[in-house]
C-alpha cells in the first residue's frame, strides 16, 4: 500500500484528539471549573490504560485461557521470528499458547520491545509452516508498526467523549439556570454525537491498519499466498479433515506454548491448488461480496471483511512471481438489496413499534385511552417479534456441510437456514476460555462455530465450567440455524452427543415469552375498552 501509515494514524489521531479537547473544554467552561483539569483528566486515563492492560491481559489469559508462556516455539517459527527482531531492533516477543483446536492469532504490549504474540494449537494443527509463518509475520506487523499504541491511544478518545456524556447527562436538575442546564444538555447531545463519529473513526483506523500489517508480511516472508490461505482457513472456515496443504509435523504441538485466542468466530477452507477449492473460496466470499449486510458488518468491525483482505492480498501476488491466489470473477446473479431492505424492516419492528408507542402513549394519547394504547403497542410489537422469530427460526432441518452453508448469500442474522451438521468439536467458541459455552466444529469440509445460548446466561457459564469440556474431540450431531453477519455461525437447537440429546431452551422460551406479551396486550385493550 502506498499510502504512509504513519502519516495516515498521525492525522487520524491529531483529528480525534481535537474533538476530543474541544468537548472537554467546551464542558469545563460550562461547568466553570479549570480547563486544565479536564486535560490532565484525559492525560491520566490514557497512562494508567495504556500501562495496565498488557499485565491484566497477561493475567487473564494465565487465569481463564490457561495460557502458557513458558514453552519452546518449533525452529522455523523461532529462526522466522529471531530474524525479523534482528532486522528491526526489537525484543524478542513474548510468545504464548493456549491448547485450543481454533485456529486464532494476536498480539497486545506496551511498543515493539514488550510485545506479547499469543497463537493457538489450530494455528500448528491447520497450517503449513509457511502459512504459520505468515500468521506471525502478520502480528509482527502490529507490532513494528506500534499499532497497540497508536490503537491505545486513539480508543482513549471515544472513552472520554462518552465520559463528558456522562457527566453531562447526570445533575441536569432544576436548580439550575435556564442557560446553564441548555448549555449542559447541548454540551451532552455532542458529545454523544462525536462519541459515535470517534468510534467510527477508530474502526476505521484498526481495519487500515490490518491492511498494513498484511502488507508487511507479505514483504516480509516474499510469500503472499501462504497468507491468503491462512487468512482463508481462519477466516471463512473450509478445512478438510485431512488438509493436504499441512507440510509440517504437529506432534507435541501442545508443548509449544503458542496462545491461541479464540476472541472471534473462527472458521477454515481446504486449500488445495485446484480448481474445486478455488470454487469453494469464491462461494464463501459471495455473501461478504453481494449481501448488503457485509458493508453494514464491516463498518463495525475492527478488521476488513477477509473478501476485501484476500483481494488486496492478491495484487502483490505479480511481485513474487505468483499466480494470485483468488480473482473473484463470479457473476452477480441478481440485486440483494431487496432481501436487506425486507430484513432491516422486520428485524426493527418490533423495537420500533414499542418505541413509537410508547412515544404515542404518553405524549399523545389522553388518560382514558392510555391502557387501550399500551395494550395496543405490546400486541403489534408481539405481533412483529413473532415474524422476526419465525423468518430467523425456520423449521426443516435437513443434513448439511460447513462448506456448502458457506456459499449461501441469502443469511443473515434475520434470516436463517436450518440445519443438521455432524462433525467433531474441536475447540471452545472463546479459545481456551473457561467460561466460553460455544464451540468450534469441524466437519469434513470445514469448521464453523456453534453458539450455545440458554435463557439464562448463569446458565450457559454453569455448562461452560462444569460440562463444555466433555465435549472435546467429540463427534456430534448438530440441529440449528445457520447465520452470517458477517462471521458465519449456527445456533444450536440442538446436540446428540454419546447417544445423549442436549436441548436449549431459548427457542421455546421465546415463544413462552411471545405468547405472554400477547395475552398482556389483549388484557390490557379490553380493560381499556372497560369489556374486561
């Protein structure tokens, strides 16, 4: 990429921090109090963040991911790594590993010579030492480029301006002069308004700066296609059982104390240089290519969507004499605008239809018709989340693979296909996360992640502690729903493990709860209408 990092995250970061310094000395003004406290205010939580959360990330990952920090990494990785530190003046990074079959990589510190690289048992399980390679080289790439603390410091910016929110939003009382409480709330309303424009700004900044971490290791292992393919079998999810692209050995894999972070959903892809796989890659871009949800997704997202990353990555295929790893060449078979609109519609509804009535119930309508309205406006949102349940929870389940779900551009988390899928629990959602109810599954054509999710959330981290481990490199059988937005998942219904069938509930607690709002509803117009 031509453009200059430095340059790009120097402006963005001058940007940020001036609307942050305008809020807050705007509000100190208002409030009378020195200007300079509220800098020193901004300056101290910026320190103590920036100081502090290598070592409680540390923690929590010894605590509740098992990490280990303390084991040998194979001799390629090491030599990779030991050379790259040389190169760039650095210390050698702290390399940690976590016994998960999800394949995850990350990296978090103070600068380049406290960094921490933490990778997972999938990433030795899945990979080819040059795609390992060019996970790290990846990571490498965050840390030369300082990004922990360019990113530290431009997510301090938002923090505040939600802060002066805050502060703006509490004490408004009637004590106060009619020019000071309308500055209060003015000085609140932006606040909040540049808090959402900050937030945007740094996803921004972080998805730019993934695409210089790419690039630098692209330039780095000369080997822009082993890092496509891993972005592939981490990213999307299509990883045969039996991955002929894997070249080296992961005996005593978990003795090497490489972390792996299972933070996101992950997923894998066999990539075998023929032309089914290359088919199979293509399919499961469709939906981040053509589906309107992937831009909306991607807007709030700290990373690119991996279409966009697989294409940029392939531009610098021709500068190593490499054929590029993917062109998306296929045909837009119709618009899907249609579909998104239909599904934004129903998936608003119901928060709309309570809004606007109680809007409508206690601003407009007279007490006497007051009970008639709520009741009225509990019936029609019952009415709307039942069409959202039914359209996201639909019936006909039939059996199915990871990489055919894949290729569906019609999904998203509104709308749903049902799904048997049976293949072996290779890890947890969370990698190595002890309170992670989900899981990594993984079947002969790929892997995806199944969200467990009771009613009741003590519920899911009772499972997590004291069940979820049974189910390790376990084969099972899996009825849900498939979704995508933009990771795809598929909700458990339902699991047959070892002869046994888990249930979870919270498909007929939604219907439990459905049914309630509208016997509410009904009861509350016919006392309203003086029939009940």
């Amino acid at each position: 990429m031509k453009r200059n990092l430095l340059g790009i995250s120097l402006i963005t970061l001058v940007g940020l921090y001036v609307l942050m310094s305008v809020v807050i000395i705007g509000f100190f003004l208002i409030m009378g109090l020195p200007v300079q406290n509220g800098i020193l205010i901004s300056i101290l939580v910026l320190i103590v963040q920036f100081f502090i959360s290598p070592y409680l990330t540390d923690l929590t990952m010894k605590w509740f991911y098992h990490a280990s920090f303390e084991a040998e990494i194979p001799d390629y990785l090491k030599e990779f790594i030991s050379a790259e530190c040389t190169k760039y003046k650095m210390n050698y990074p702290r390399m940690g590993y976590i016994d998960d079959g999800a394949p995850n990589a990350f990296t978090y510190g103070h600068t380049k010579n406290d960094a921490r690289i933490i990778l997972t048992k999938g990433i030795f399980d899945l990979l080819s030492e040059e795609e390992v390679k060019a996970v790290v080289g990846h990571e490498l790439g965050h840390v030369t480029h300082y990004d922990m603390l360019f990113m530290t410091a431009a997510e301090l910016v938002p923090l505040v301006l939600y802060y002066v929110y805050e502060l703006c939003s509490k004490d408004n009382n009637s004590n106060d002069d009619s020019n000071s409480g309308q500055y209060k709330v003015m000085a609140g309303l932006i606040a909040y308004l540049l808090y959402i424009v900050s937030e945007y700004i740094v996803l921004w900044l972080s998805r730019t700066r993934e695409y210089y971490a790419d690039a630098f290791s692209i330039k780095e292992t000369r080997n822009p296609n082993a890092l496509a393919s891993a972005l592939v079998k981490i990213g999307f999810g299509l990883v045969t059982s039996d991955d002929g692209s894997k070249k080296h050995s992961t005996k005593n894999v978990g003795a090497l104390g490489i972390f792996d972070a299972k933070t996101s959903k992950s997923l894998v892809v066999s990539t075998n240089n023929n032309i089914e796989d290359k088919t199979l890659i293509k399919n499961s871009m469709k939906w981040e290519m053509w589906n309107p949800w992937g831009f909306i997704c991607e807007l709030n997202s700290t990373h690119p969507l991996i279409s966009k990353r697989l294409i940029n990555i392939s531009k610098y295929s021709g500068e190593y004499n490499q054929e590029p790893y993917i062109e998306f060449d296929l045909q837009k078979p119709e618009s899907y605008w249609d579909d998104f609109f239909v599904e934004l519609f129903i998936g608003y509804a119901p928060f709309l239809s309570l809004l606007l009535g109680i809007i409508y119930s206690f601003v407009i309508a007279y007490d006497e018709d007051f009970m008639v309205s709520m009741g009225v406006t509990l019936l029609l949102t019952a009415i709307f989340m039942f069409i959202r349940f039914k359209r996201s929870h639909r019936g006909g389940y039939t059996d199915n693979t990871v990489a055919n779900l894949l290729g569906e551009v019609k999904v998203s988390n509104v709308t749903a296909i049902p799904c048997v899928l049976k293949g072996k629990v290779i890890g947890r959602g969370n990698p190595g996360c002890i309170f992670s109810e989900d899981f990594i599954l993984q079947d002969n054509t790929g892997i995806v992640f199944l969200d467990y999710n009771q009613p009741l959330t003590i519920v899911n981290k009772i499972f997590a502690l004291f069940k979820s481990q049974e189910y390790m490199d376990k084969t099972i059988k899996v009825k849900g729903w498939y979704r995508r937005c933009p990771v795809p998942y598929v909700e458990i219904y339902e699991m047959d493990i070892d002869g046994k069938t888990k249930k979870v509930y919270t498909y007929m607690f939604s219907l439990v709860f459905m049914g309630l709002l509208l016997i509410v509803s009904i009861i509350m117009i016919l006392k309203g209408l003086n029939i009940f």
